[in-house]
C-alpha cells in the first residue's frame, strides 16, 4: 500500500494501481472520470448502507473502484461495480443510521 500523510492512497495490482476507499472517499469530488452519478432513491439506499443491485457498470468499469456521487454533486464515497451490483465501500462510521 502507498500511504500520504496516514491514509492509505492505493493499493498495487497486476493491472496497476487500485485508489482505496478512504482516498475516494477523500479527493472523489474532484475525479473527472472514474465516477457515477446515483438518482434519489439508489441515494438513499446507499446511505443506509446497502448495495445498489440490479446495477451494469459502463463499458470498462467493471471490477474498479469508483467514486460515488449525488446528483446534486456531493461526493458519497466509494464503490466497486461487480456485475449487477455496486458494492458500497462506505465505512460503517459514515451511513446514516435511520
């Protein structure tokens, strides 16, 4: 793992570098690709926690860690589009609870 300043930025892999969940959940509002927008009601469920299923990844994504956004812009964090779902990467520490 590469670390900056205490949090752990990416990981190595066979294909590359893998941004790790805490530096998308950091710096994921200033991605210019790499991201999906989710509607009002994929919002919701991904605050509480829970994995967006039914959901196809675009062309060449698959299998990477994406930054997640609202649409109204707001930076929710990171996930990691499996096919038909998005798995969401937020800590525990960081879903509303309701």
């Amino acid at each position: 793992p590469f670390y900056k300043l205490g949090t752990c930025i990416a990981k190595q892999t066979k294909a590359g570098f893998k941004a790790s969940p805490e530096f998308v959940l950091r710096f994921g509002n200033s991605f210019s690709t790499g991201f999906i927008v989710l509607d009002e009601a994929e919002e919701a469920q991904w605050l509480k926690g829970l994995e967006i299923r039914g959901y196809e990844a675009p062309q060449g994504l698959a299998g990477k860690i994406l930054a997640v956004r609202s649409k109204a812009g707001l930076n929710l964090g990171a996930a990691k589009a499996n096919p038909g779902r998005l798995r969401n990467l937020l800590p525990r520490s960081h879903l509303k609870l309701y």
